[in-house]
C-alpha cells in the first residue's frame, strides 16, 4: 500500500498506472467482444459457453475484482492526472478551446466516466439481474441459463440499445486516443512508429465498435432472434 501511494504521488507513477491499467481493460474488452459474438452460433454454444464460466465461481467472481480494481485504479489516475493538468494551465485557451488537441484526446475523461456509467447499468441489466430480474430465471432445454435469450431480449428494448451503441460509440472514442498515449506513457510510442501506434489505435476502436454495436443492430433488425 505505501508503494502504490509513492506511486500515485507521482505524475509519472499515475501515467504508467493509467496505460497498464488500460491496457489489461482494452484485453477485457476484447475477450468479452468474442465471447458475446456467440450470439451469432445461436443458443447452444452461447448458453454452454456461458455454463463454463459459472462453473468455476471463485475465478470468476476473482476476475471481476481484479477488473473492479483496475478500473478504479484507472479512473483515479485519470482524474488525478487531469486535475493536475489543469492546475499547471490555468489560463484559457485562445478563443476558448484547444486547436492542436484532437476531439477524442479533450473529451477522453468524460467518455471514460460515461463508460464507466454504462458499465455498472449494463452489470445491472445483464449479470446482476437488478432492471430485469426475470431474465435470471431463463433457462434453455438442457436446465442452463438461457443467456442467448437474455441477450435478444434485453436488446429487443430500443431504449437500451439506443442507450449501448451511443456507449460503444464514447468507448471507441476513448480507445482511438487512449490506446495511442498507452504507448507514449510506456515510452514506446515514438517518431518512428507515430502512424503505426495511430492507426493501431483506430483500427482497434473501430474493431471493438464494429463487433459489439453488430449484436444490437442484428436483434432490432431481425437477424438474430429468438429460436
């Protein structure tokens, strides 16, 4: 504990928190990508998939606070490092606002926030059962959570769709910009490599938007319904 508040009392110490913590949630994110993908191979292997991590509680319920603790550790360090900023500059900007500073970089903070809001309605919604608890009592043919079925009928709501691709759209934002400083926090990020680091970035923000925003869209368009 004394070593992690040396740490976070260092800007460099919170820049390299931020990046690492980062990085392991962009890893979160992508397995989860993968894993609600199933939704395409229909009930079966979404459902037994879904049985295999409920199988195991203690790793999976251990998975979840380590991803409760790098998201708090994430999220302080943002807003430290922010505050700091902002201490350091404290005149305005000319006309206002920023010229050299992309959009995704100015409004990183408030898309993560955002995001993060999101996060615990979407834990509400989907894991905990607290907006619709009828949806835990779902069970397929084989006494298993029926999870395809939560999932086409919790998206089947345009509301709550309307509500995840606008996230999936701050979180993408968020990533086109944050993934780009992870690299320049660990000092790897460089004139040499600044497109590919870039368009690394891009790339893989627009992946993770493509793939997750494609389950909503699908369900409300028809192509995945219930079988």
């Amino acid at each position: 504990m004394n070593l992690l508040a040396r740490v976070f009392r260092s800007s460099l110490g919170k820049k390299y928190i931020m990046a690492i913590t980062g990085f392991l949630l962009f890893l979160f994110v992508i397995v989860h990508m993968l894993g609600n993908l199933q939704v395409y191979l229909g009930p079966e292997p979404m459902n037994a998939y879904a049985a295999l991590l409920k199988s195991k509680p203690g790793l999976l319920w251990a998975a979840r606070a380590g991803l409760l603790v790098l998201a708090i550790l994430h999220i302080t360090s943002a807003v430290q490092l922010a505050s700091e900023n902002r201490a350091a500059r404290p005149e305005r900007y000319e006309e206002g606002r920023p010229t050299a500073a992309s959009f995704a970089s100015r409004t990183i903070l408030v898309s993560g926030l955002v995001v993060f809001a999101f996060v615990i309605y979407h834990l509400m919604h989907f894991t905990f059962g607290v907006t619709n608890p009828e949806f835990m009592q779902l069970e397929d043919l084989n006494s298993q959570h029926d999870v395809y079925r939560m999932v086409v009928l919790g998206f089947s709501n345009g509301w709550v769709s309307s509500f995840y691709l606008i996230s999936m759209g701050l979180l993408c934002l968020h990533l086109s910009h944050g993934l780009s400083s992870m690299f320049q926090s660990l000092g790897i990020r460089n004139k040499a490599n600044l497109r590919a680091v870039t368009l690394f970035a891009r790339v893989s923000a627009l992946v993770v938007f493509i793939g997750n925003c494609s389950i909503p869209i699908s369900i409300l368009a028809g192509v995945v319904k219930l079988q």
